[in-house]
C-alpha cells in the first residue's frame, strides 16, 4: 500500500508526454497574458528568431523528496529517485511571419538510483524506457507561444504510465513562457493564469514572470509559480481518491538566447502540499503528502 502511494507521488510530478499511436494538438488556445508593467526603460519587445535548421540540445533534471502520512501514522521521509532526460531539437522552418517549425526527440532517459527506495527505481526505470526515442512536431510563435505539436508515439505503452503522460496533452502550453506583446525592461512583470490538467486533476496555475535583464540577444526572468485545485474526485492507477486540498509554490528562473529554440537555462524549486481520502477495504483511508520537487534545464555545449 505504501510504496503503491509512493508510485503514485512520484506519476504526480512528471513533466511527461501523453503514450498514444499519435497524439495532435493544433489551434491551441491563446494564453491570456497579463501585463503588471513594463518596466524602466529601455523596453525591447521579446522576440524569438532562431536560424532554420539551428540543432540543440538540453539536458533536463528533477529531484523529488517527499514526507507522507496515512491516516495519521506519518511514513519516513523519502528521498524519490532523480531522473534525467536528454532531448533534441531542431528549428525546421521559421517563416516570414516569425512562426517557427520544430522537432525534437527524447533521446535519453535516466533514473537517479542514489538513496531511494530499490522497488520504487525498479519502477521508474520500467517507465522511462517509454521516453527513449520520442519524437514530436510543434510550431512557436516568435513569442514562444505554442500554437500546435504533433507527436509520433509508440504504440506498446503500459497503460499505467499512459494515464500520467496523457496531462501534457492537456497542459502543454502551461510549461512554456509566452512573451507579452508589449515591450519589457527591466523590472517589468506578466502574468499568465491557465487551467491545468495532471492526470486528471483539474489545477489553476498562476505564473508571473519579471525581467531581470534584457539586450537585443538574451532576456532573463525571475519566474513564481501558484498552484491550487478545488476539492474533487480522481481515479489514478484504478484507484478512486477524493482530492481534499492541493496548494503549491515555487520560484525559479530562465535565461533565454533569442536566436535559440531552447532556454539556455531554466529552473524551477516548487512545495507541494496535498492530502486526498479514500475507502481501501471498507475503510476510510485518509492521506497527506508534503513533497518538494526541483527541475532544471540546461542546454548542453554552452
């Protein structure tokens, strides 16, 4: 029952994609961008204008520790395994009206085994191999607004792992970072609020972004993120949960190049608090769950 949970804790912080023959998404909706203000002068409007056929690639890892408690008998603290992944891309087309083309391939996926629980590697490892060799479509705008991804996936997926992929599908565009309209100097701060879906949990998620620094080539931010969901009813992995209460935080930052595809860096440290409930057995089964997550992004040969 509990390493099950901790299976489940850890499916709710991946970052993944949806398993299905083909999955596409185009017209995505626009995000609603909000402009707090622009900041001091002098303002550049944040445009992206990478070259056609510009290749890169970035490393991205997470580190994930969590305290949880069933019905008030409190479980040890676990240190979850870390993961690392290697993905490819390529700016296939930019057109005239700055819209860019572009691949990308998970060529690599790692599992962090250092001070975790041995049956809970064992699983991860099992579901990473369903990364290795992902490969996908999308066109940005020159805003870094997602308009459309396409991606070609393999159909033998353990259906368990389907169900925590498939929230990317739906929340894709939330782990973007559209550009205002409007141009920033320093100090100058966005906010974008989208409606999430992880797998199946419907989360409001607030983030503001504020310029730290900006030239004519790279822009750096300051990123918070917000995250909160109503009371509802989930079923993950077969099993059916109420969601009492969810909140999480975090902070972060990105750098990015604007002839470049991908951030030169980008991180992010987020809190999580959760607590659902359950009947296992004819029982009640009351659950909370405090986990802190750390992502990072780095683009490798800089």
């Amino acid at each position: 029952m509990i390493s099950r949970m901790i299976r489940l804790a850890t499916l709710l912080t991946l970052v993944q994609i949806p398993i299905s023959p083909t999955l596409a998404q185009d017209a995505l909706p626009q995000p609603e961008i909000k402009v707090l203000e622009q900041g001091s002068e002098p303002r550049i409007a944040i445009r992206m204008h990478p070259d056609e056929g510009q290749e890169e690639v970035v490393s991205m890892t997470m580190d994930m520790e969590m305290v949880m408690s069933i019905s008030g008998m409190e479980i040890p603290q676990q240190k979850l395994p870390g993961q690392i992944f290697t993905i490819g891309a390529e700016a296939t087309e930019v057109a005239d009206d700055g819209r860019i083309s572009y691949s990308f391939e998970y060529t690599d996926a790692e599992v962090i085994t250092e001070g975790a629980m041995p049956e809970v590697v064992a699983y991860m490892q099992e579901q990473h191999k369903a990364f290795i060799g992902l490969k996908g479509t999308g066109i940005i705008s020159d805003r870094n607004i997602i308009e459309s991804f396409t991606m070609d996936l393999p159909e033998t997926a353990d259906p368990m792992v389907a169900q925590s992929l498939e929230s990317m599908q739906h929340s894709m565009r939330e782990f973007s970072t559209p550009f205002p309209e409007e141009a920033m100097g320093v100090g100058g701060r966005w906010q974008v609020v989208n409606e999430v879906d992880n797998m199946g949990m419907e989360i409001k998620q607030t983030t503001t972004y504020e310029v730290t620094e900006i030239s004519k080539k790279v822009v750096t931010l300051d990123i918070t993120v917000v995250q909160t969901a109503a009371p509802q009813d989930l079923v993950m992995q077969g099993m059916a949960f109420h969601l009492e209460e969810f909140q999480s935080e975090g902070t972060g930052g990105a750098v990015f190049d604007r002839n470049r595809i991908l951030p030169r860096t980008s991180s992010v440290s987020i809190d999580m608090v959760m607590k659902m409930s359950a009947d296992m057995q004819g029982q009640r089964q009351e659950m909370s769950m405090k986990m802190g997550v750390g992502m990072k992004m780095e683009r490798q040969g800089e």
